[in-house]
C-alpha cells in the first residue's frame, strides 16, 4: 500500500521487488473505509451462483484451499467459501481495475499467486520475517529466459475477516494493482511516483459501486500529509518525484507520507476529469515502457496538468483559510 517497505534485489539473475504495507500506517484507513465499505451482499444472484460453481473446484490439502481462475492462483488458510469469494473478486477487480486505468493488453501474461493467511503469525511465517506489514506483493525472474512469478500476500487480521464480505478488500486492492502495472512492464522499473500513486489511488475504490460513487466519494488517506505539505508550500515537482531513487526516505515518516500523499494526489487529478485522461495513459505508457519520466513534465500537457493542480491544491488551502 502506500506506506511500504520496497526492496530491490538485482543480482546477475534475480530480480525482485518487494512492496510491504506497515500496519500502523493502515490502520487510519481502516477506520475511514469501514464507514464507507458495503459488507459484501453487494454480489449479484449471478456472481453468488459463480461463487458456488468455483468452491466446488476448490481443493483442500495441507491447511491450504486453493483455486485457479482466468489470471489468479488463489490460496487461502480459511475455507473454500473465502477462497471462491476472492477468486470472484480478484476477477472482478483485474476487469475492472484494468478498465478504470485504461491499461493496454498484456504481451506476456503470468498469473499471480495470491494468499491470505489466517493469521498475521502465519503471514510472517511465509515471509520468514516479524514484519508489521499487512500485506506483500513481489515480482521474481528466476533466470534470463524464465516467465515472471507475481505474488501476493497478505492476512485476515481476526476472526471477523475470515468472512470474506468483512475482508479488508484495500489491500487486495492494493497489492493487486501493483501486480496489474507490473504485468505491463516486464522487468522494467516503474517509477514510484506512478507504481504507488495508483495503487494508492486505486485501493480505496469500491467495486461494487458505480464510477459516479466513487469519484464522489474517493477518500485520500494521505490527506493531512497533503494540506501540510501545501501549507508549507513543500509540494515536490512530479518531475522530481519520479526521479528519486529512494521513495521510503525516513522509515515511512512525514517526508515519506508526503510523497505518497502527493503521488496519490496527482493521480486522483489525472483520473478525475476526462480531459486529464489521454496523459493519465501518456505517464503510464512512460512509466512501464522504461521511460524517464522527466520530459513529460519538462513541457507541454504535462507541463500544464501539473501547474493545474498545483493551482488547484493551493486555492483549496486559501478557501481553507
Ligand atoms: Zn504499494
């Protein structure tokens, strides 16, 4: 999620990147989306009867139940309902995600691994560390020639969200639009500016409610990282922010929050008018291509988007008073 861990390992053969969500930096965001979180009755009589027909492919074995879709391998410690829940709804979100983005086909498809632990014990176990995240995701090329190997993971923190409709769906959000980025850009380093600032971005919309619901009511948990920043006139330029080679400069402290805050912000921008949406797909298209992303605000719409909301972010501080 926003607040994570990154680390990047290259060696002659391997590369991965790891994503991680600190706990602590979810748990405002847990209390600001369960108030505007529908429980999960939102499935249609359809969806439920598919529901059912992907538990009966459910297989147990070892603690682990375990289906496969059209693009997710999906585990979970819990039961086989839990399982063919999230199976359903990782399918539904990959459709939709990847319409709300405008993502262009994948050239080199590779389904992700996705796992929710009963426990955060048995989250740390996997990961083979005490870590406070809530959720990882991390992408792998075991060799040069080798296909990409996506995971997911992450837990139900208590026994409430061991039923699906209580499940902290964000995370998968999350998690799983990394995953939808990094499918499009292959080896490729994408910048943070656009790596996190939409799947921050992305994690808190609702998919079972319309696109009119959500930009109504889309909630920036970096919120007062955003008005400290505008107040202090410490926004950073995009063109900066794309380039900074470490994003977590201060364990996930404020000058971390800003960046995400800002990030997430400049995203919401692009996506919130139609106008904006032809340099959404430009900085995307940048952004997996291998790109530097320095020329697109150097001039031009880029240029003139980010002065926009600049603008934009400054006249609601004055309106603030
Ligand atoms: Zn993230």
């Amino acid at each position: 999620m926003r607040a994570l861990t990154q680390t990047f390992t290259f060696s002659c053969f391997i590369i991965s990147i790891r994503i991680s969500i600190r706990a602590f930096l979810l748990l405002p965001l847990i209390a600001v989306l369960a108030a505007s979180m529908p429980a999960v009755e939102c499935w249609t009589g359809e969806q439920l009867d598919e529901i059912r027909s992907i538990q009966g492919h459910v297989v147990a074995k070892d603690g682990l139940f375990s289906v496969t879709t059209s693009h997710y391998v999906v585990r979970s410690e819990i039961d086989a309902r839990f399982t063919a829940e999230l199976a359903r709804y990782l399918e539904l979100f990959d459709d939709q995600a990847t319409s709300l983005l405008m993502l262009p086909a994948v050239a080199a498809p590779g389904m992700a691994v996705v796992t929710v632990f009963a426990s955060q014990t048995d989250y740390q176990k996997s990961l083979g560390k005490a870590t406070r995240s809530r959720g990882q995701f991390d992408w792998l090329y075991p060799d040069e020639t080798s296909p990409a190997r996506y995971t997911i993971r992450t837990y139900a923190a208590n026994l409430r969200e061991r039923d699906f409709r209580n499940f902290f769906r964000p995370i998968i959000n999350h998690e799983t639009t990394h995953y939808l980025l990094q499918l499009r850009a292959g080896r490729r380093h994408i910048p943070n500016l656009v790596h996190e600032g939409i799947a921050t971005y992305v994690q808190a919309w609702d998919f079972f409610k319309p696109t009119s619901w959500n930009l109504a009511n889309h909630c920036c948990e970096f919120a007062p990282n955003l008005r400290h920043a505008v107040d202090a006139q410490e926004v950073p330029s995009m063109s900066w922010l794309s380039q900074v080679s470490t994003w977590d400069v201060d364990d996930f402290g404020p000058q971390t929050n800003t960046r995400y805050a800002c990030a997430e912000s400049f995203i919401a921008y692009l996506l919130g008018d139609d106008s904006r949406k032809s340099f959404f797909k430009r900085l995307v298209t940048a952004a997996t291509g291998g790109e530097s992303l320095r020329g697109l605000f150097a001039n031009g719409a880029g240029s003139v988007i980010e002065e926009d909301w600049r603008r934009c972010l400054f006249l609601s501080s004055e309106h603030r008073g």
